[in-house]
C-alpha cells in the first residue's frame, strides 16, 4: 500500500492508538484527532503512557516528524472540515457509552459529519470500527440465549442500533468508499500473523472465534485502505474457529 495521509478518529482509545502505532510503522502520516491531546504520546514504542504512570511528564513527546495529535470536537464540522481537506482517507475508531433504552445517536451524528466534509473536500475512502451483530438479522446466529437475550438486547443494544442508523446512512450514499469493519469482543492482546476471516454478508461469522484483538483489527483496518473489495462493504471479521 502506498504511503498516506490518514486521519484518525478517536485516537486516544485503546484501538485508536493502535490504529495510530501501525500506520506509522507503516511511513503513513497522521492525524490523530483527540478530545485531550494529553491522552496520547509517541515514544517510539509505547505511543500510549498515561501521566499518572511517569516520573517526568516532561519526557512524553507527541512530536514525531509524521504525527500530528489535534484537539477536535468531531461533532462540530467546522473543526473537523480542515483535517479532512488534508487526508487521503479518514478512519473512525470512536466508540460511546451504553446507554439503556433507546439508541446510541453520536454514531449517526460522527457518520453523518465525516459524509458531509468528505463531500465537500472531494474526498472518499472511510473507514469506520463498528462490532458484530448491528443488523437485527444477524441475531438469529447468536451462540447462547444469555448472550442473545440478555447482553446484546439490553446492554449493548442501544450502541448497536446507533451503529445500524449509521450503516444506513452510509448505505444511502453515493459519494464514499466506505467500508465498515465489524470485529467481535475486543481484546488488548499484541498484534499476531493470524488470518483474518470476513464475512459481508452475515454480520457475524457464527463458525469463528468471539474476541479479537485489538491489534489485530487495528492491523485490518489498514490493510482494507486501498482494498477496492472492501468499499462499500459492511464486513464482519474475526480469527480462528470457535
């Protein structure tokens, strides 16, 4: 894949952070667009030390010669319109909090600005983290009734219809290369060689393993960028067999 500008969305959570770490092991440059910049730090290795966890807070740099961090509020598009003029491609890692009842509306809301300044800027390739089991008819092949009816109705089930209004959104328009990835149960394990299965068509992959790590989708998401299989494509992935 060739080298590029790419712009992080939620850059600070844990698989934003990994997402930043590859695609500059990659020689990608970034944007990585943050609510606090002091949640992200680039020393070489370890982009991500929390202040509470140091000595010198004077010693974690954000400076790195292809990594710029930017205070943003996504939910404003003046804000955000700048960063995307300047990015081949925009990738979403962000994620909100469970709410009981209802649905989850920032996923819309994000979806719904990146649209509207990509539109603007000419621009086309997104990439956007969503999970398992966001379309209804995916349920059906859910292992387990306390997972089926209880956890993914009543306790994720709000984010998960947020991320649905979002994917029909996506779906009604004609201006995006998008791709939405949809991994099962993250984990913070290291980034591994495993095979990455996908599935486009179920929402799931009933046959494979339900946790991932974070890494590894992280891994995935930049793989896809220049994967025009991939565009306009709401893909489920996961490894191993379960």
């Amino acid at each position: 894949m060739s080298e590029k500008k790419l712009l992080v969305l939620g850059a600070s959570g844990a698989t934003g952070q990994q997402l930043v770490k590859q695609a500059l092991e990659r020689n990608h440059t970034v944007t990585a667009l943050v609510r606090d910049p002091n949640k992200i730090s680039t020393e070489h290795e370890l982009l991500s030390i929390p202040l509470s966890q140091v000595r010198d807070p004077n010693k974690i740099s954000t400076q790195h010669e292809r990594l710029s961090v930017e205070k943003c509020d996504v939910f404003d598009k003046s804000q955000l319109q700048p960063h995307v003029d300047k990015s081949d491609a925009v990738l979403s890692c962000l994620g909100f909090p469970i709410r009981r009842g209802g649905v989850v509306p920032e996923f819309l809301e994000v979806v719904k600005n990146v649209s509207e300044c990509m539109l603007e800027a000419g621009k086309r390739r997104a990439v956007f983290l969503h999970s398992w089991y966001t379309n209804p008819e995916s349920h059906s092949k859910i292992r387990g009734l306390i997972l089926r009816n209880f956890f993914i109705k009543y306790v994720i089930g709000s984010n998960l219809a947020g991320m649905r209004l979002a994917e029909q959104y996506l779906e009604s328009t004609d201006h995006l290369d998008f791709t939405t990835i949809h991994p099962a149960h993250l984990l913070n394990g290291p980034v591994t060689d495993q095979e990455i299965r996908t599935n486009d068509t179920d929402n799931c992959i009933p046959d494979c393993r339900q946790d991932i790590n974070r890494a590894d989708v992280a891994r995935y998401m930049l793989d896809v960028i220049d994967d025009e299989t991939s565009f306009r494509k709401f893909r489920a992935i996961g490894v191993g067999s379960s």
